[in-house]
C-alpha cells in the first residue's frame, strides 16, 4: 500500500495460477496464500475460495474501522465478534444467464461486549457503515446487507 498525494492510497495484489481452479496470491510482502474452491464447486479445497475472502474481508474491515471510531466517540469495548454470510445463486456461476453471479444478500453480525447504551452503539454502527470501505461496495453494488450488532 502506497500514497500520493497524501490522500489518494494504492492497493494492490499478485498472484499466479497454480492449476484447476487453484491460485496463489501476494500482498506485499506477506507470504503467499492460495485460492481454491472446494471439491464440488471443482477445486482441490486447499484454500478458501475468493467470495469466502471478501465475507472475511468485510469482517476484516470492521475490525479496523471500529477501532478506529470508537476511539474518536470515547466508546469503549473489551470484545468484538463477527460473522458474515453471503448467499450466492450457483445457477450464475455455472452460467444461466440473468443470474447475478455475485452475492445476492449478505448478513453481518458484530457482537460487541461493551457497557455503552444502546443509543452509543446505533451511533458508532452508522459511522462504521457509513465508512466502512469493503462495506460500502457491497452498498453500492446494490447488494442488501443485512446489519446486526449484538450487545454483550
């Protein structure tokens, strides 16, 4: 990840493709890690399949975008917990025509142990959503996403 100007950030990725359906992918200079897809789908199931690495992505997202607001609304938390389900039409990955071959809907659930009212947390949730990167393409490639923050 790189700056210009001080506001516009690069991000990039590499990867090679290993055989099947089977990928290997760099970030930086982190080690490499594969993309697969399981058995049925025609894979060898050695690593998760790239729809699975953008549910985690979102996961990944709010873990840094919380954090980061919750500081700036002096709320506090000692826990945050996610789960992201995306559901997809296989019809659109084998083919059919007029079947979005993205996800169709996706639900997040955060579940956040915190001692904040319930008025605190509504408000760190709509800063989070309303900056939240990897959020945000799925609000703006008009994929419903259903929100769900649990109090612990």
């Amino acid at each position: 990840m790189s700056t210009t100007n001080n506001t516009l950030v690069k991000i990039s990725a590499t990867a090679k493709w290993d055989e099947g359906v089977r990928s290997t992918h760099t970030i930086r200079d982190f080690e490499g890690f594969p993309m697969d897809e399981p058995v049925h789908l025609g894979g060898t199931d050695t690593g998760a399949n790239p729809l699975e690495f953008i549910a985690a992505a979102l996961n990944g997202c709010k873990a840094v975008m919380i954090p980061l607001i919750a500081h700036e609304q002096d709320f506090t938390f000692t826990a945050i917990n996610f789960d992201t389900t995306g559901i997809v039409d296989a019809r659109g990955l084998m083919g059919e025509a007029g079947i979005k071959t993205h996800f169709q809907k996706v639900r997040f659930v955060c579940e956040i142990t915190t001692n904040e009212s319930d008025e605190a947390i509504e408000q760190l949730k709509a800063e989070v959503e309303r900056r939240c990167p990897v959020y945000n393409l799925f609000a703006d490639a008009g994929i419903p996403v259903e929100s769900k923050w649990i109090k612990k």
